[in-house]
C-alpha cells in the first residue's frame, strides 16, 4: 500500500498538497486491484481516517500548549489530513491551516503567509516551530518567517539549514519564550542556531 501511495503521487503531482485525495485513489486502485468497485472506498477511507487521528501525545505537548495557548494565539500549519477535532487539540489553537484546504503545502511561502495573515502579523513577527529542517526551517524562513526546530530525537543540523532556535520539546522552547518575553523579537533571536536551556 505504500508503494502505491507512493505510485499515486507521483502519477498525480497536481495533489501532492492533498493527502486525502492521494489516500482515497490508493484505495481505490487497491479495490479495483483486487476486482472489486468504489463503493468500499468511503468505508475504508473512515477505518484509516480514525485510526490515524488516534495518537498519543508526546508527554510535553498538552500541558506546553495549554500554556502557550493562554498567552500567545497558536496556528497549527500541516501538510498531513489529521483532525485536530478528533485527537482533541483544536481547543489549543486559535487557527487551523491545511494543505488541503489551501491548495499548496510547505515549504511554500504562500501557506506560511496565510497563518500570518490569520493572525494579522507580518511575517518577521511569526515564529513557525518544526520538526523538519527542510518543511518547516527553510520553508518558513524564506517566507520571511522565523524558525524554530524542534529536535526531539537530537539529530545533526542539515547543510546550508540554519534555524533561529533549536529545542528538544515544547517545554524547552515554553522555557525559552519565558525567558525572553522582555526582549524584542529581533534582538532574542539574533544569535543563530540557539539552544533553549533544558526546563
């Protein structure tokens, strides 16, 4: 199955900014694969929807979002088709943005612009946390964007990549917006590659 989500992507580059779309060709070219109509791909696409929108949380993520939530508006940006509704996170975030719905994925400029133009800030005043150095540092520091990489597995930066800051979890980089909420933006993150102190 991965391989042919894999072959359906590339025979459909007009969705790579739509997972779901992907998913339900794949399953539909699996069902006729085998003999058998589209009338099973809706049901099948809801056993895979629900058991990919039940995941469990790395331990720091709910209790550093309640409290980023409570002080700072937080967007959630993503090129993937989870429901933050049915994994109940959507309480944490004043916005929601997909690649689906805008019809273009990271590391485009234009889906990084649309969350500053939700949360009405120019771009230099955003900070876009990550855990891919190439989606989520680059693409949003092209954007004009600062980034932020979250590193939890500690892996080696990547070439000619740079992000404003690099943290291990979300409580790390709590820690560091504490620590430098007196401090202009420009200024707190002027010096590249910063590593959060450990909470």
């Amino acid at each position: 199955m991965r391989r042919l989500r894999d072959e359906i992507a590339s025979r459909h580059p007009h969705l790579a900014h739509d997972f779901t779309a992907q998913r339900r060709l794949t399953l539909a070219h699996a069902f006729r694969s085998c003999g058998l109509g589209d009338e099973h791909v809706d049901a099948a696409y809801e056993a895979y929807f629900a058991a990919r929108n039940r995941v469990t949380c790395y331990p720091d993520a709910i209790p550093a979002l309640a409290m980023l939530a409570a002080r700072l508006p937080v967007v959630s940006l993503s090129n993937g088709n989870a429901d933050l509704e049915r994994i109940g996170l959507r309480g944490h975030f004043t916005h929601c943005i997909s690649a689906r719905e805008e019809g273009i994925a990271k590391p485009h400029p234009a889906i990084f612009h649309a969350a500053c133009a939700r949360l009405d800030l120019p771009p230099a005043q955003v900070l876009h946390v990550g855990d891919d150095p190439r989606l989520d540092v680059a693409g949003a520091q092209r954007a004009g964007l600062r980034a932020a990489w979250l590193n939890r597995d500690g892996a080696p930066p990547v070439e000619g990549i740079e992000p404003d800051l690099e943290v291990r979890d979300l409580g790390e980089l709590l820690h560091w917006l504490e620590a430098n909420a007196a401090a202009p933006a420009a200024e707190s993150l002027a010096t590249r590659r910063t590593h959060a102190p450990a909470a």
